[in-house]
C-alpha cells in the first residue's frame, strides 16, 4: 500500500471547488458518467484494432445507490487503470484540471452563466462526497487492479486489491449536505436530464414490463409481467443517424422523446451536419408558435458528444432561431467560458452563421418542394421568418427565396411576384411602387374594400413586428413604398397625376372648414379637405402611415426613437367635398342642426374606425335615435 500527497499548490483546494459550484453540485453525475462512457469508447475503439483481447461483450454502465450505507456507485466495464495510471491521470492531471481551473474562475464567479457547467471532471465528486474510492482494474494484460482512496485532503492512498472484472468502480461516500442525491427519484431526474441520449446504455436498477398477452390466451388470464433492467438512455439518438435513414415520422417521434410534455408536433425539422471547419450535428425543429409558448420551457439544446451541456443557447444561436426547438451537438464550441466571451469566439460566429445559412436553405427548399403546403404554414412561421429577416443581414438576403406576401384574399405572393403584378396599378406620379396593406381585416374593412374597387392589391400584414420589417424592406429595396390602407383616403394612398373635380369651390372650401373644426377635438383630428367619389364616405377618419408606424415600432421595441413614446395618437378628418352631406352641412341654416349634423357624421366615421367610445357612445345613441323619431 502507498499512501503519498497529490501534488498541490493550494493547500486544500476542495473546500475552494465546493464553494465555487455551489449550484452547480448536481454535475458530479454528468461527469462521472462521462468518464465512464469516455473509458468505455475507449475500450470498443481498441478492440476494433484488435489491441483488446477477447470478446468485449456489450459494456453498460451501472449506478448503484445505497441509501444506508450513504454510497452512489458509478460502475463500468471500460478500459479500468493501472496503479501507474491512476497516479498519473487522477492524482496529477485530474487534479491540475482542477486546479487550474479554480485558478482561473475563482474572482469571476458572478461570470458564471456557463463555467459552471463544465471543467471539474473527476474532481467535481468531492462537491457531494466526504470521501472517493476508485476500484479499478485495466484491460491490459496482466494489469493489477488497484484501490484508490481519498477523503478530501491533499493525501490519497493506493493500493493492489483482487478483482477480476475490467473496468471502473467509483464509489461516493455521500456527504451530509447532499444526501438529497441518495433519493432514486433524484437519481433518475439528474439521468434524465444529462444523460438521456449519452452513447453508452446507463442501468439504474430495474423495472417491470408487461408482456403482450398471447393471441390464442384465454378470457381472463393474466399478463405476464417480467423484470428488467431500467437502462435511462437512448444511445442512439436521432440526430446522429444518418438524414437518409431517417423517415418523417422518425423525426417527430424523436421530438416527443425530447419533450415528452410538448403535445403539439413540430411543422418541419432540419437536420445539421458538418465536419469541417467545425463538427456540428443536430435536428432543429420550427414549431407551432401559439399564443400560450413560454420561452423559458422546451428550448434548443446543447450537448457536447451526446453529453447534455445546457438549454441556454443564447451566443451560440442567433437569437430569432432561439425561439425553434430541437438539439445542437457539437464538441467544438468552448464551455468553460463566460458568454460574453463565446459571442466574440470565431468557432462559435461560423457554428452561428452555418446555421443561420441552413435554416434559410431548409426554407426555400420547403417552399419549392411544396409551396402549397409551405403557404399553409406561413401563418406559423413567419414571426420567426420576420425576426430573422430583421436581425441577420446574411438572411436577409436570401428571404426573397422564401419570404412570402399574402393578402387579404389569401393569396400568396414572393417579392419578385408582388412587384411585377402592382406595378402597372400602384406606380405614383413620382414612379415609386406603393404597397398597401391591412393589419386588420375586419377593423379596417371599409378602406380595404374601396382600395379593392381600385383595383389595388392589399397585403394582410398581421404579425407584431411588421413595422420593423416594412422600414427595412423600405431602406434596402429601391423605390417602394409601404402604405396602410387605413392612413389616408384611397385617392391619396397612391397619389396620381389626376386631380378630381370638388363640387365645392374654394371659397365654400373655406368657409366649411371652420365650421367643422369648432366641433372637433383639434389636438387630435386635423381636417382635410377633399374631393372624392361622390359616393365614397362623407366624413372619413386616417391615420398618416408615418406617425403610426413610429409609434408601433416603438411600441414592439424599436432602438433609436425615444422620446416618441408620449405623442399622443394623431389623425385627419378627410371630408368628401363632394358627398352630398357635406353640401348640405354647408347650406344648413340654424346652427343648431348644422353642429349636430357635423357631430352626427364625425361620430360614424370615429364608430368606423373602432374609436367611439364610452360617454361618446352613449350620446351618439341617443342622438341617433332621437334623428329617426
Ligand atoms: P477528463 O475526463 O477531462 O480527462 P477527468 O478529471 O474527468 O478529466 O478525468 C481524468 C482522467 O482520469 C481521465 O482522462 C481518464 O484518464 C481517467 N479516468 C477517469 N475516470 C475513468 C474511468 N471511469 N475509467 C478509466 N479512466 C478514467
Ligand atoms: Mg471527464
């Protein structure tokens, strides 16, 4: 037996390591596990080349917990230690991993987003162990197994020991504080979220399983029930297959391993795969984005060699894709750094923009295979289509591939499709192309049904960011124009050469005006005169494209407009000058009649525009009734 000092230079660093993860103890089993798995790969790599002799079997791992004697037990069959190589990789290595690592992160704990997650190795078993065994015999040929032993303290101790078995055994003698991880539904939570997909099958006890019953079985009988070993993982999952082996239906029933809460089926995946210049692999789902999604549940995650790392994706995923689903694997990205380190990390800005470029290739794909079916979607996607198109300029650029315009009559239209089918009708006098759209459909129904008798097409642009996108598609695209078809009357939306004929002359014009003004609430209306269809609205409310778009934008989080948020909401008061009312209005004699007429005409161009309200509402009722007596 050989005791002896594990070379340190702090003079008890553990207690340092305890504090130092604190909330972070749970990963003791990720990295026990780990090694394990790392010893076990191991093992079937070498007997592949023929440098392990014998039959390997099919290695597992086990976990054994004893809650009475206070001890969790990491069992493998991989490729064990010799006593010379346990002074070398735990004592000496092991340990200045540690070390080195304590070193380094001790001031920056506040900095912890990621650090936390990875770096201790098999150090990380003193933040819940009073004291570690190692027992541990090496494939090697004649190799002695050895015991290894430490409680904490700077001295170990090693000795030979009998046993046949290859393989690793590491035994926790669990501490007082952290008796909590001697629950076996604790056991099973930490294997479920670490370990769920590792490559190696991990046993935790066993369970019972209800045979089918045999066809020809009698009424009654029993089935059979027989017990099994609980093997936790999936060692293959989906996206380390092979895309080609992989069926529609494969996806969606590895999405429902990955969220087994989540009912609702994802509407396409993309599946990742790249060696070089980094390696990445994983499967990113678009799902169904409703009303109810909570952002903080069923996130994209990130494993390192099928290894569970963490569901905070945020650095290495641009954010519009952090709203998919799905799972990213890749060995290259670097854990034991903070983010704001990560977000600068040139492996990490191509893993970023590779995916970026995929997701955009996987979109235009889908919308050539099946456009169809691709516009079905649109509705649920296009938050995060918009999104992107507004924060990644290199998507941008290729959404004219698969960015989609409908319209108020669902129809569906690409850039390309929608410029050349206006551009005859909605040129300006000034050769600029003018895009009309609704936000709203039945709100502003009565505009978007004269823009319709024009002969203009009426975009339905619904979703909460669409301001944003409108002023970018303005300032990268040239000389178009995005208008509401509710921020002005119809014949100004897309100014022409033309001017119509008013049936009142100037003078009648300005005597009018003032007339009306008396009676509405200046600082909100301004009246504006003009000559319209006879038959179109006497009396018409808008609201200018400019001032409303500001506020939206400000509204969903626009940068760089502050101050607007106080402007009150500012409309016109358009007034058909050669609508009948309005001539009449003017030649009313008693005042009385006149101001009510004036009341009566604005209050239902307000009720057209949802803005009657409240005490408004109540009077313009009893007005109106007391008209038709
Ligand atoms: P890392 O896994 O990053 O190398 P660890 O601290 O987790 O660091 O482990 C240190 C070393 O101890 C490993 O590299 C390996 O050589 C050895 N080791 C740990 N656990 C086992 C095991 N179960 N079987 C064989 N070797 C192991
Ligand atoms: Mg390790």
């Amino acid at each position: 037996m050989a005791t002896g000092n594990i070379n340190v230079t702090a003079e008890n660093i553990f207690p340092v390591i305890k504090k130092f993860l604190y909330s972070d103890h749970e990963i003791f089993l990720r990295e026990l596990i780990s090694n394990a798995t790392d010893a076990t790969l191991k093992l079937k790599h070498l007997a592949t080349l023929g440098e392990v002799k014998g039959d390997i079997g099919d290695p597992i791992i086990e976990i054994k917990v004893d809650k009475k004697k206070n001890e969790i037990r990491i069992i493998d069959q991989g490729v064990g230690m010799t006593g010379e190589e346990v002074e070398k990789y735990i004592n000496q290595v092991a340990f200045s991993g540690a070390e080195e690592f304590v070193e380094k992160y001790k001031d920056k704990v506040e900095d912890s987003g990621i650090i936390g997650h990875f770096g201790l190795g098999f150090y990380s078993s003193f933040m819940v162990a009073d004291k570690v065994e190692i027992f541990t015999k090496s494939f090697k040929k004649d190799a002695k197994a050895v015991r290894w032993e430490c409680d904490g303290s700077p001295k170990y101790t090693l000795e030979e020991f009998d046993r046949k078995e290859r393989g690793t055994e590491i035994v926790l003698h669990i501490d007082e504080e952290s008796k909590d991880f001697l629950e076996d539904a604790k056991i099973t939570e930490l294997l479920t979220k670490y370990n769920k997909f590792m490559p190696i099958p991990i046993k935790f006890g066993t369970r019972e399983e209800t045979l089918p019953l045999p066809e020809d079985a009698k009424e009654g009988t029993e089935p059979e029930k027989i017990t099994i070993e609980n093997i936790v993982n999936n060692p293959t999952p989906a996206w380390t297959k092979n895309p080609k082996d992989l069926k529609d239906e494969d996806y969606k029933s590895f999405y429902r391993e990955l969220y087994p809460m989540q009912f609702e089926e994802p509407l396409f995946n993309i599946h990742l795969n790249v060696d070089y210049p980094f390696n990445l692999t994983g499967i990113l789902y678009f799902p169904k984005l409703n009303n109810n999604l909570d952002p903080t549940k069923d996130r994209i995650q990130l494993y390192q060699n099928q290894v569970f790392v963490t569901d905070n994706v945020e650095g290495i995923v641009p954010p519009f894709l952090q709203m998919l689903r799905g799972v990213i694997d890749s060995p290259d990205i670097p854990l034991n750094v903070s983010r704001s380190y990560l977000q600068s990390d040139a492996a990490v800005k191509k893993i970023s923009s590779y995916i970026t470029r995929k997701v955009a290739d996987k979109l235009t794909s889908l919308f050539k295979k099946d456009r169809k079916a691709f516009e079905e979607k649109w509705d649920d996607i296009k938050v995060i289509i918009e999104y992107g198109m507004l924060s990644e300029d290199k998507f941008f650029e290729k959404s004219d591939k698969f960015a989609i315009y409908p319209t108020v009559n669902k129809e569906y239209f690409t850039w390309n499709e929608l410029e050349e089918k206006i551009k005859p009708v909605q040129t300006d006098k000034d050769d600029k192309l003018v895009i009309l759209y609704a936000s709203d459909v039945k709100k502003q129904h009565s505009y978007i049904d004269v823009a319709k008798e024009k002969g203009y097409t009426v975009l339905l642009l619904d979703s909460p960011i669409v301001s944003h996108l409108l002023q970018k598609l303005e300032t990268s695209k040239e000389k178009i124009q995005f208008v509401r078809v509710d921020s002005d009357h119809v014949d100004n939306l897309i100014k022409k050469e033309e001017t119509k004929i008013s049936k009142l002359s100037d003078e009648e014009k300005e005597k009018l005006k003032p007339i009306i003004e008396e009676i509405i609430p200046k600082e909100t209306y301004t009246v504006q005169m003009e000559a319209m269809d006879s038959n179109a609205n006497p009396f018409i409310i808008t609201q200018p494209e400019f001032m409303r778009r500001m506020k939206e934008m400000q509204a969903t989080g626009g940068g760089g407009m502050m101050g607007m948020g106080n402007f009150p909401d500012m409309y016109n008061l358009v007034i058909n000058t050669n609508n009948e009312l309005v001539g009449e209005i003017l030649n009313t004699k008693t005042k009385k009649k006149q101001d009510r007429l004036i009341q009566q005409a604005f209050d239902l161009a307000k009720l057209s525009q949802g803005l009657l309200q409240g005490e408004e509402l109540t009077n313009f009722i009893k007005r109106s009734f007391q008209m038709v007596k």
